[in-house]
C-alpha cells in the first residue's frame, strides 16, 4: 500500500508576496519600517552574534562598550597587579594605597594600548609576565576593537533618497503609480535595479488576508544613476489598483514595498535599499517637479526639490487624503 | 583511419548529484556531517594553506597558537639578546644569570608588542639592532595575527535555524516533503534561495548504488526573510518519495542534502548554509506549529518554536520511526 | 466610479538611455567627462558621507586631512593637559610657558602615536587620566585613519587603457564604428564586458531632444584579456550612424558612452571601467596598428601603440575632423 | 550622398577563442603559462600599479623591500636628526660622531614602530617636532605595509589540484578528451564551473592560423566538490579531435585551456583557477584510477594519487606520445 498520495502538478506559491507570507499582521499594521527594517520583535533563543551585533549597534553603544570594556579591563589588571604587589613594579612610590593603586590602573592603561612611558615599569619576575600578557591581550583587543570600529565606519550602504511621497498620477493614456529616487552623491552607482511590491489587505466574511502583487514597472534598471529616477508603474487592468475608487483605496490599506540594489563603486559592492510607501503616503493626481537644471555646461541636481510635488486639477478625483 | 569513434550526441551526465558521484559511501553512512562539512578525509598530500587553517581551526587551537608563538619568540630573541651579552642592555642588573635571562626575555616582549616602557633598553650598537629588527618583525607579525583574529571575528556566516526534523505531511491534495528555516537576526539576509537534493541507495543485485534527485519545490525563492520559512517538497509521481511505504523508506537510506544560499546585508556579501536530514531525522505526518503571533502593531518570533511539531492522526500511515 | 482609467499594455520605457534620460544637457555638452565621472552637480542637501567622500578625495586633500587633524588633535590635548597643569607632569622643566605647553604638546603627539618615550610622564591623577583616555583616542583614531588610508590604496580599479580615438573604418562588406582597449598588466581581469551606448541630439522644430542607443556590438564579452581588445560596432540600417554624411554627423553632436567590467583576480573582485568619446574624438577610415609582436616564444604587448592609427586613402569619404 | 554602406546583418566575430584573438603565436608555443600567467610580455608603457603590483610580487622581493623601506626611512631621518643635532636629544652621549648617528638611527628606528623606549628622546623643539612627525609617518607608513601583508595572505586562492596529464580514452560508446581536478581542502568549494577551450593551428598555404573551440563538457558544474572531478568532453563528430590520427594530433599542436570557478566557502568570494594541457600533456587510450575508498564510515580521498593513469591495451590506436 502507498504512502503518499498523488498530485497531478506540483501547486507553485504565490512568489509575490517576498516572503512576508499572507497569514501576517492585523489591519493597519506595516511590514516594513519606514528605515527599511522588518517589523518583527524575535524572541525565545539568544541571538546575539558578536560581530553583526556590535557592526550594528547605534554609535553611542558602540563608543560606550569600548570606553567601558577599556575601564573594567585596567580595573582587573589594576586588582591582579595590586595583588602581585605594587612593591614589585619600579616607579610606584611610598603613596596610600589608593594612590598605589590608581599607579597601578594607568600602568595598566599604558600597557594595554602599548604606549609605556615607563615611568612605571615592572620589576619583579611575576609583574613582569603578568605585564607582558596583558601588552598581547592588549594588541589583541584593540586588533578586535579597531577592526569593529572600521567595519562599522565602512560598511556599504547606498545613499539612495526616497521621496517622501509616492504619486498616483495620469501617465500616457492611463495613470500610473510613481515614485523618485536620487542619487546622494556623484559617480556613484551602476546597474542600479528596483522591484515594488503592493501588499493589501483583502476581507472576505469578517477576516482579513494580506494579498501580495508584484508590481510592473515601466522600467527596471538603470544603468547608470546620474540624476534622480522616477520609478513608474503603470495601471493596467491587470494591477491591483486599476479601476479602485478613493474609499476602496482606503479600505485596501495598501503598502508598496520597494527594493533598490545596484552596485557602488566606492564600495565596489552590491548595496541594497529598502523602504516601503503606505496610504498615507500616497498623493493622487500630483506631478513631481523638475529637480535639476542647467548652468555652465553641468546639470545641477537640486537634492531638497526630491520630494516637491504640483498637485494637479483634481477632474472628477478624489484625492485619497 | 580514424583515431576516435563517434557518437550521436554527446551523453549529459547527471547533474542531479552536486558532485557526491553514485559510487560513494556504503549503506548508512551520510554524505554531509549535521554542521554541514563533508564527511570526507584528505590524505596523501600536504594540505595546509596558512590562511584558510588558521581562520577555520577552532577558537582554543588558535589562541594557543597565538600565545605559543609568542612565548616562543620571545624565548629566542630572549636568547640571542642574552648571546650579545646582558651588559649591552641598560637596566639588566647585577642579578644571577636566571634574571637577566629573564629581564631579556620581557624586554623582548616589551619590544614584539611595541609597548617598550624603556626601563630596559639596548645600549651597544648590535642589541640596539636586533632590537630594531624584533620591533619591525613585531609590527609585521601582529599585522598577520590580529588581521587573522578578525578574519575569524568578522567572517561572514549566515544565521540560519533549520527545525530539527522534516516532515513527509498532508499538502494540498497530497503530501510533501517539508522542514522549515528561520532568521536568526533582524533585518539580515535577502534573496534567499533552497535547494534540496534527496540522495539514496538502490539495491541490484546485492550491490548498492546512491542515486540522486534534485527535489522541485513549491517554492525556491524569497526576496526578504523576516520570519521564518516552510520549504516544501510536493511529492507527485516524478519524484522519488512518491508511493513509497515506510518500509521501502527504510531501505532507501533517504538523506536530503539542503543548501541555503542568500545576501547578508551586514556582511554585505552572500552567505550559503548547508545542512542534511538523513532518514531518522523524518517525522511523518506531523505539521509544524506556528512560531510567531501578533502583539502591539509587531509580529512577535518565538524563534524557540521551531522544532514544535503536532503529530497528526497517523491514519491508515505507518511513520517511518 | 472608477478612480484610474485604463490602458492596453503598460507601455515600456526606453531603456537605451542608461538612466540619462531624453532631456538632459544642451547641445554640446559631454553626459560622462573623460575619467567616466558625471558631468553633473549636487546641491541643496548636505550630501557627506564620511567614508566615500574620505576615500575618494584627491591623495593631496587626504594627506593635508590626516596632518591637519594630528596637529589638532595634539593642540586640543596640549591646551587640556595645560589647565591641569604642567607641574603634574614629570620632564615638563621649569622653562617658560611656551616651552612647557610645546612640552605638552609633543607629550600628547607621542601619546596619540603610541610611541610613549616617557622622558614626559603624566604624575598626578587628572594628568595620568587624560592621558589614558587620549591614548584609547590615539588607538581607534589611527584605526580609522590607518583604516581609510589602506581602504584608498588597496581601492579596487581596472586597469584598463581606452585608445584615444575612435574609428569610422571599413568593416567586413561595410563600415564600423570601433575603439580599442588594452590591459595594462599581465594575468589580471578575466570574463570582460563591454557596452556601448549612442547619445546624440535630435532637432525637431528648433527643440533638441536627446537620443540614445545601445549599440550592438560584434562581440560583446571575452574570457580572457591577455592582450589588446577591438570593440567594434558594426554599422547597417538599424545603427544611429547608418547613411550619415559628415555634416549629418557633426549636427548629431554624438557622445558614446563605454562600460565595461569584469572580474579582476587580483582584487577578487569586478571591477568597472566608464569612459566617453565625443563627435571630436572620431577618426574617420583610420586602421589601428597592430601593437604586439612575437620574440622568443613570448608575445610583447606594445602599450604605448595603443593609439596608434593609420589613416587609409579617404575615397570617396569625408573625414570628421 | 551616404557615408557608411549597409550590411544585412552585423556579423557576430568568433567567442570561442576566449580573447585571445587568431593571430596570435607562431607554432608550438603555448597561450597560458603551466601556472596559468598569460605568456605575453607588456612594454612601452608604465604599468607599476603599487597595490597590485606589491600584492603580487614574490615573498623574498616583499620582505626586502619592507626591510629596505624600513633601514632607508631610518637611514634618511638619523641624517635629519644628526642636522638638528645630536645635542637635542637626551641619552645621546658624547660618544664619537659615529656612535652618535647610530644612536640617532636607533631612536629613528623605535619611533618609526612607536616603540619608542625613551632612553633617547628628544629634548629640543625641532628634534620634538620631527620625531612627533616620524611617528605619524610611521603608524601610517606601517599601516600600508602591515596592510599589505595581511593582503597577501589572505588573497583568495583557489586550492584546486589538477591532474598531471590529461587522457583520451574511451567513453560510453565513443571516446572523450578527459582530466580530473580534486579539492585540495575540505569543506570548500561550491557552485563549481568548468570551460574548456582547445585552441590548435591550422596550416593553409605555409601559414598558420591559430583556430578555438569551446569543448561542449559532459557537466558543466557541480554544486558540492567533496572529493575529485574528471572533467570530461566527449569526442563526437563536432568536435576538432574527432577522427584524428595521431600525426594529426601532432600537427595540430593542441592547447586545452580550462577556467576553473567556483565559490570560496572561507573566504567567501568567487575564486578562479587557470591551467592548460599542451599536446605533450596528453595520454591517449588512459584511464584515472580511483582515487578515495570507503574507511570507518569516512570516504579517505587520496589527493597523492590524483596522476595515477593505468594504461589501457591500445588496441588499434596510435598513442600520441
């Protein structure tokens, strides 16, 4: 007798939905962060990962663990060099011991990032193997912690700005969804690439289910990113938007998941960008303006007119906000 | 006459295996180790490449190496020092030939480091030399250890769960073969791509050869991995699990080798993870609970859940353990 | 009522014109200057980002960068040190003012550095704190600077030389456009890409538009480049360059941008190469010598031939320039 | 009057040759050195590239040429030193003038790698100064060489072990031009590719022309690389070796030219083999013998055995060697 059943075809997944699956989040909720992170919280196993954990850290925690780890590390020392005897070590003088030990702190301060004035120096066998040790602790450490404070001060990322709004707007015979992004810097990235994605919500007797659409664009790569680029889907019956009235619009809770990647030659790395649009900021009928103009013989990007938008004649439209 | 005979179209070898080859291994044994190694011996060939040895072998191996290597070079700087005599250094004493010895020693140190406190220092033309040359190869060689230590620190691996089982359960109109992954970090890997290969053994004749099968799935692909992910295997006619008893299951041997390749956006680099479930690692109509709930606007991970399976009623199925 | 009208098919934008875009520039101005960088300006937000803007500032601006902030560094420190006061530091002589704080001014530097002669030590507790702090400064600054000035050095680039002209020649049964590439350094870029793309201005009614296409090309990539490369446009009905006489072509006012990459083993990585030839850059029916001969079974490359071009009878042909 | 003629259709130039053109090489010698360095010589053009050119160079010429540095930047500052005067320097005695720049060259030395004992030091403004900017130079100037150095080791090698001779041998019902690589470590390699080209000369008229073709291979990649892979191109009637006798062969001085990539598991990057088999590398009617057996539940690769070829009966067939 058969174990398995058959099939006829193996059924595919919907691949629209990125990966977010349709069973996730209560109405109104977002998938994406407007910084382009998940809107997850992780729980239940120890996910700390030395180094992805300390490259990611905010700054402040980052300059506070070094300061601290530096602190704790010459207390230590301090105690286990207080312990061999201050006697041992040249330099520490007849003071109280509160000062002998303070000797013995910044001793072991000049130690650990190898400066050794030597106006204290060890002495006897032990604080000199103990002093030794702790010079090669020392270039190990801050090998570890100079690595991490570079890894963090270069890691890629693209400098890619987003619109603040995205734009429902007439685009050839139609209307089309829209939204530019610009280049931060000069001479920067190649085979730049996006890919939107529309996430809804869809009800159907009292529940609701998130439905997933990747959208078309009117042009997926650039090759290269000179000035700004306004990406362009256009709403044809096929597009999830086509035929929607402003209240259905609303009722959709509609958000646009965007994925930018493109290679940057500074890094010379793939970057990627994330970052998602809801209903509320979406414009209806509205035109980005022109963001650069000649002068000289050079174009000049206007980087603050990135999110400046005409709001057009609104014929027979209603406004989605 | 003709040096080599023809035929009609040249024979595609099967691509099915990864690169195992049919004739490897005896009944019972697995091609991939749980951690995702080969379960491969090299002999017959000196196999050491610095870099690579040195950035794989294990933690304890490595700071040994370290702290061996530098008790070594100061014991043979500490000797040739002590050739060029213990009077040719300012502040090595009057002291039995052991302290001086040792003085020697922890001035090597004190210079390997870079620290050099100076109590003790090189006077005569050749210590001064030496000493010259030991700071030079100081610099040089803890260049290469503290560039190997962050290597190890900073070496891009994906943080990827596998459930400790998979699952042969009810799919759609049949069954399929499944396991699930999840994301250890936030906002970490996108583009995250499966391919599972099932490999077994077929009997003929009292011979056994491994035969290998590249299982389609329902799903290859996700762009972004927020939570966690069933890679399923839907079992129709073509594949090999299909109509099999739990009998014939145990005399197949299945091990399903699984690789999981995506881009690390800390690392910013493309991270692979191999791991296999051989036969009793499967667990047959089971299904996998749900590991997330919604909590205040967020989708909460219970990252602990992943292996939590609800055995089904096991109705007119044998499980095959 | 529906909100957005429809449209057959989502009309595709042109993707020829590698993210320029139709309105661009005024007649006769360049889109890529010669080194590759746009011919653009940036303005109206802060657009510094430490770790690109610092990597690629010109070595001069770098160096003056790295001095200037030393020097800074040691001023701030020497004026804080100061207010603690010099006679909490020992070697700081009862010598004028001036000469104390340069005391302390090169106590700092060789705190910063590391190099801690000590014939300057800090005595009393604020001093040896300061100096303990600074000298935690001195470490992960010069990680950083060390950091960025390796990131510079090591930065990954091609090296690849562009003949300065590029020809209009005869090509099999009719007429090419072509240039020609070379690999300054043996053993270097493997899998190698080009692509060629046309800007040229179009007038209608006093207006110019831009115009771009991507030209195809006789071969469009190359495993290995061991020695020279002609890339070559063959020109038939469907080129932009197609039945143009001389003074068509000098109206049309023609850029053609070049990309190439490829996978240089040496980096281990790809590597991109962007340049631009201009109307003026055309030599029309030239011939590019050959540049390489054979010597004792080697092939010697003859880099500064590159250039070279032998102008051919002008039948019938009116040359550009 | 129209300046370009027309073709039907642009003609698509050869890509079997890989880049290396038709012309080049007078016969019998070979387009890939052993090692798989290009046999072309550069000259007439600059070509020192200092990141890649250093990364490159032997071990012995990039120790000599850190030791040079670093004896001739002591050399020059012991010189400036000596201009201040040796009386601006506390512990340089008034020994002969000899002694006193060799006392001088030390302290240049123990300032360059920061360790700076400080039984000499600088007393005046100027030697101050100096030896503040010695000491910047030094951290960066060792920043650029320990750079370096750590580049050098770590530089991602393929470890990849190709046999020693390549076969003609008898395969299914034809023959097949076969070679076999081996991993050299364990746990490595993925996503491996193989390209075979054969580049031979044709004669027509005493003059010879140098012909490719790219070998159709019975697999093409392999995702996993456990133990060995004979890479195999059966011989059908396309092929250039098919129905040649061995004087043929002979005259055809063949060059097989492989490219090797794949993904470096440690290193995590794509790495890259070249190697090529001349006519003299060639076995005909050979055969691999295996090279791993089964031990304890481990296969036991045997990487010494990689060349081991068992000469088949050659029953009617002439062996080119």
């Amino acid at each position: 007798m058969s174990l398995f059943k058959s099939r006829n075809r193996p059924p595919q997944e919907d691949s629209n939905d990125l990966g977010f699956g349709s069973k996730l989040n209560a109405p109104g909720e977002r998938l994406l962060n407007q910084d382009g992170s998940f809107n997850v919280l992780r729980t239940g196993r120890w996910t700390w990962t030395p180094y992805q954990s300390i490259v990611e850290m905010p700054w402040s925690s980052f300059l506070m663990l070094m300061l601290g780890f530096y602190v704790l590390a010459n207390f230590v020392f301090a105690i286990l060099f207080y312990l061999i005897g201050p006697d041992q070590f040249n330099g520490v003088g007849e003071d109280s011991e509160m000062i002998k030990f303070a000797d013995l702190f910044f001793f072991s301060a000049q130690t650990l990032t190898t400066v050794g004035y030597g106006h204290i120096s060890p002495r006897g066998f032990w604080a000199s193997a103990l002093a030794s040790m702790e010079a090669l602790l020392g270039v190990m450490i801050f090998a570890l912690a100079t690595g991490l404070l570079f890894a963090r001060f270069s890691r890629p990322k693209s400098r890619i700005l987003f619109s603040k709004n995205a734009l429902i707007s007439p685009y050839h015979e139609g209307y089309a969804f829209m939204f530019r992004i610009a280049n931060l810097r000069n001479n920067s990235i190649i085979n730049l690439e996006a890919k939107v994605t529309m996430a809804w919500l869809e009800e159907s007797h009292g529940k609701y289910t998130r439905k997933f659409f990747a959208l078309p664009l009117a042009r997926e790569k650039v090759n290269l990113f000179p000035l700004n680029w306004t990406i362009v889907h256009p709403i044809d019956e096929n597009s999830p938007l086509y035929g929607k009235t402003n209240e259905a619009l609303e009722k959709m809770q509609p958000e646009f998941v965007i994925l930018i990647s493109g290679y940057d030659e500074t890094f010379a790395q793939n970057v990627h960008s994330k970052s998602s649009y809801t209903y509320k900021d979406l414009i209806c009928n509205g035109k980005f303006k022109p963001m650069y103009y000649e002068e000289d013989g050079h174009t000049v990007l206007q980087l603050d007119r990135i999110d400046e938008v005409e709001v057009l004649a609104a014929e027979n439209v209603a406004l989605p906000k």
